[in-house]
C-alpha cells in the first residue's frame, strides 16, 4: 500500500466468517471509492487482503494502524479476547488524545454478531448505534443484515461512509510503526494471576475526561507544548515509562504499589490522584498515575513518579525510571 489507508478493519479473525468480513470489508471500500472519487485516499486496510506474501506483517500492520484516519471495528465476544484487536483500539484512541480538543472522532464500533458480555469501558463510552443507520440495525448486527436484510445492510454501508467523509476533514495525528507495535492493549485475553502483577496485557482506557480528572476537582487538559504536541513525552517515550515503572518495584507486588503510591501522594499535596482503574493489573494503574501527571500544568507530579522510587534505591527498572522524568520535566511547557 504505498498512501495510509482511510480506514482499517479490526475484526477477530475467525474462519467462521472471516469470508464475510472480506466482502463486507470490499463493500466499504467500494463506497469510499464512490464518494471520495479514486484520486483520493479510498483504499483500506484488511490483514488478509492487505499484506502481501512474505512480507512483515507487524512491521506493515503496525505501519497501516498508525496511519490510517478511520478504525471500523467489528464487535463480537472474540473481538475482546484478541490482543491485537485491543492494541488497535488503543492506538486509535491515543492518536485521538494526542489531536486535543475537540477530539476527532476515528474509532467506528460496530455491532459485528451480537455481543454477550459486557463491554469494556473505552468501548462502552463511545456511540455504538445512530439512527441514521437505519431501524434494522438498531435491532440487529451487520451479518444479520447482510445475509437477510439487503436494503438494510446497504444503508447502514452508506451512512456509515457519508459519515466517514463528513469527520475526515478533523487531522488525526499518526503514530510511528514501532510505537504502535508495542502499544499496550485497551483489552485482551486475561492475565494469568502468575503475571498479573508484573505485566498484565490490558490496560483499561476510560473517556479522556477520567483520564484527567484529579479527585474531587475539575476535568483538565494535557499542557499544550509549543510544538504543538500534547504532552512532554512522546508516545515511544510514554510507552517506555509505563514499561520501566511496571518493572521496577511499582509493578512487583500490589504491597509495593501501594507504598510508592502513598509516597507520590504526599509529596503532591494538595493534588489529588484520581485513578482509572483498579482491578488488579499492575500496568492498567501505572498507566492511570503516568496519563494524570502528564496532564498537569507543571512537572509537580510527573517529578514525584521517580522521586518515590527512591526508598528502593538501584533496584531493575528504576534509572530509566528517573532518566525519562528528567526528560519530561525538562520538556514541560510554561504554565
């Protein structure tokens, strides 16, 4: 493919269906081909049809998900068990954040087959049905309408398309292949309680509101930089740092997450931390602490994510740790 695709289908990669997602896929890109005319971008991305043969499937997906303006997502219970299916809602949603506010919409959820359990947070916060795209849909999923209801699944094709013209023309920031290879998932296949505590694979990504929100106060913004981007670090950057303290001794045991967190606490007072999550993955709350400091408008907290890693001295994890808050820190724009 040699432009950035205008959108990518994440799907679970099921032989049951995987014929169906094929031509659902080429239903679409035919109708962005009609609306947005050949000499625009129009082509998208589907791994099966895609990639070529022997070529680097991570290295050119990763390359496709970090460019791309549009994720189609298609929903079913295996879809939450994939972690590439959560690493791709994730690097969507992150290269949302990083475009700032407004945030441009680009992941488009849809019902697949019906879906049993419940959804995670960063799908549940996002509009799954419209009606412009039909009564039909709003009762049922897109293979249903494809296989029984025609009229139907062509009208949920052309709306979902006019739509995806109508919000292409709001920039989306890309993310470097390398960075979106690694991307911690928004969800997945659970964590073995063996490795939960050291490198659990989902972390949960709640509305960018949670994200920043000090407890008990008001939602704020990440800090503007005069770059133009919207935070200190850069997404490899802040990639590293969640990895770096999930190694050190903050993502050893829930004991010693505790004790950190209560260290940074103090030394930030009167700021408050209000965490996205708490359900026993050690990744997930770094995450979490890592988002919150970076949306301050100075250093104050980002400087305490290091400075209470000091009762642990030398310990794994803990240099690169403080190397990559001094670059932060340093980085920081002026209030």
């Amino acid at each position: 493919m040699t432009q950035a695709p205008f959108f990518f289908t994440s799907y679970a990669g099921r032989d049951a269906d995987s014929e169906l997602v094929g031509q659902f896929h080429a239903r679409l890109q035919q109708e962005v081909a009609i609306k947005r005319g050949v000499s625009a971008a129009h082509e998208g991305f589907l791994d099966t049809d895609s990639l070529e043969h022997g070529a680097r499937w991570r290295r050119d997906l990763s390359q496709a998900l970090g460019t791309t303006r549009f994720l189609i997502a298609l929903l079913s219970d295996d879809f939450f068990e994939r972690k590439w299916c959560g690493r791709e809602w994730a690097v969507m949603e992150e290269r949302m954040r990083l475009a700032g506010d407004p945030e441009p919409i680009a992941v488009l959820p849809l019902f697949w087959v019906p879906v049993a359990r419940e959804l995670p947070p960063s799908v549940a916060e996002i509009q799954h049905r419209t009606p412009r795209f039909g009564k039909a849909y709003r009762h049922s999923c897109v293979v249903d309408l494809m296989r029984g209801d025609q009229p139907a699944y062509e009208k949920l094709v052309i709306e979902l398309v006019a739509h995806m013209v109508r919000k292409a023309t709001a920039p989306l920031p890309e993310m470097d292949a390398a960075t979106a290879a690694e991307f911690p998932p928004a969800f997945g296949p659970p964590a073995t309680r063996e490795t939960a505590a050291r490198e659990p694979a989902a972390p949960v990504y709640q509305s960018t509101a949670d994200l920043y929100t000090p407890r008990g106060g008001p939602s704020v913004s990440p800090p503007a930089r005069a770059n133009g981007s919207s935070a200190p670090l850069s997404g490899a950057e802040r990639l590293a740092l969640v990895k770096a303290l999930a190694h050190s001794p903050v993502g050893r045991t829930r004991d010693t997450w505790n004790v950190w967190l209560e260290a940074v606490r103090q030394m930030i007072e009167p700021t408050q931390l209000s965490l996205v999550s708490d359900d026993g993955m050690a990744r997930n709350r770094i995450i979490s602490v890592v988002n919150l400091a970076l949306a301050q408008k100075s250093p104050k907290v980002m400087r305490a994510l290091a400075d209470a890693l000091d009762f642990w001295g030398d310990e794994e994890g803990v240099a690169e740790v403080r190397l990559l808050v001094d670059k932060a820190a340093d980085n920081w724009p002026a209030p």
